[in-house]
C-alpha cells in the first residue's frame, strides 16, 4: 500500500468526525438565534425547550462516533479507493440518511422526543454538506499528488494477449496506475502497444528494479508449479495480486 493511500485513507476519519461534530453545532446555533430563518415558518425561541448545551455537546459527540461505525460499515474507510467521487458522495449521503432513521429509531425506542425536528433536519442538510466537502478536499489532494506522480500503484502484467492490450489501455487513462511492463514468454501480438520487459523467470528482478505495487496475470496456461509461485512471491513481497483469465 502507498504511503499517501494510507495517509489520506487515515485522514478521513478525522475530517469526517469533525464535520459531523460541526454540523450539530451549526444546526443548534441555527436553531437557536435564528428560529425565524425559514420563511412562513415562526419558532419559539425559548431556552427552556432547548437541550442544555453540555448535554447536547456530549450527545453530539457520541453520535458523531456512531457515524464513524456506520461509514466503516459501508466501507467508506478504505485505503484504495476505486469508486468515483460522485458514487462516494452518494454511499456518503445514504449513509448518513440510514444513521439518521437510527437515531430517530431511538429516541421513539426510549419515548423521549428529541428537542427539535428543525435541529435533525439541519443537522442532515449540514452533515451532508461538510463530510461531502471534506472528502472532495481529499479527493483533490490527491489528484494534484498523482499529477505529480505520488501515490500512483505500479502495475505488472504477466502474459502477452488480448486481455493484456485491453487492461493496459484501461490503465493509460486512470492517472492512479502505471504500468511499467508486461512479463511472457512468448512474443507480443503484432498489435500490441505495450512493452515486455522479460520472461517470468526475470519476476523478482524486474519487481525490485520497478518497484512494483500490483501484479495481474492474463496468462491462465501456466503450470500448477508457476502459478503457485507467483501467489507466494506475492505474499512474500506485499503485492496485490490479480487474475484476469484470457477468454
């Protein structure tokens, strides 16, 4: 796993906590000083409906924790990150939907009624917004360290065909790989564009002068022998290991 993979999958957690944390507070101050914000809409600004706001800090606290556990449960806390930012934001929102109806669920659970509906509805909109936010900065971060050629997973393909060609040109257009060669022991199609570095029995030399993060085969004809050596060379060296059989 890259370095800035871990660091910005580890930096979610953080920025997520402290917008939820925010977007209660923003929806208690809202709520509070501004009951006549929404139009045709008058509120009582009186303290004594109010949740005390220790209570309501210790409260928000503890639900902003409990969204963390929702999050990891949707794996929304993943080091490789191979969705779109606009499905993310999307399993985001749902997310957040589905920890607010459990909030609600427990307070009618409990039969205390929550303070405010308008504050639950703010604090929707809000969580939304700023985790969203939170995350497209992430996500432009790293953008800008792939440009520059941090972070991107080095890739080596093992077979020469069909199948080789088809990953290899998916791969030129997602800035977050490289691949730095193909390995077979046959000669490439006339129509390939990729470049092969060697045969398989080059495999540990070329990992470790390419520095090599993920290794996919395309060959399916190799023997049992060959192709339990390449799972435990994986194992041994950490590399991400995948097979895309040539049919």
């Amino acid at each position: 796993m890259k370095k800035s993979e871990l660091i910005l999958g580890i930096l979610r957690i953080p920025f997520d906590l402290i917008a939820t944390f925010l977007a209660f507070i923003l929806a208690y101050e809202l709520r509070l000083n501004y009951p006549d914000l929404l139009p045709g809409l008058s509120l009582s600004s009186n303290l004594e409906v109010f949740q005390p706001r220790d209570e309501y800090t210790l409260f928000a606290i503890g639900a902003s924790l409990f969204l963390m556990i929702i999050f990891a449960l949707n794996r929304l806390y993943s080091f490789k990150v191979d969705s779109t930012l606009q499905n993310e934001l999307l399993k985001v929102a749902l997310a957040v939907l589905s920890w607010l109806m459990l909030i609600l669920a427990y307070f009618f659970i409990i039969r205390e009624p929550f303070f405010s509906r308008l504050v639950i509805g703010y604090t929707l909109l809000f969580t939304i917004i700023l985790v969203s936010l939170g995350r497209s900065i992430i996500r432009i971060v790293e953008s800008i360290l792939l440009n520059k050629n941090i972070g991107k997973r080095r890739v080596l393909i093992i077979g020469a065909n069909n199948i080789t060609q088809t990953l290899y040109n998916h791969f030129k257009k997602d800035k977050r790989f490289t691949v730095v060669g193909v390995l077979a022991n046959t000669k490439k199609p006339s129509t390939a564009t990729y470049r092969i570095l060697g045969s398989l029995k080059e495999l540990a030399n070329i990992v470790k002068l390419k520095k090599v993060d993920e290794l996919i085969q395309t060959k399916s004809d190799l023997n049992e022998a060959e192709a339990i050596d390449i799972l435990d060379f994986c194992r041994e060296k950490h590399l991400e290991y995948s097979f895309v059989p040539d049919i």
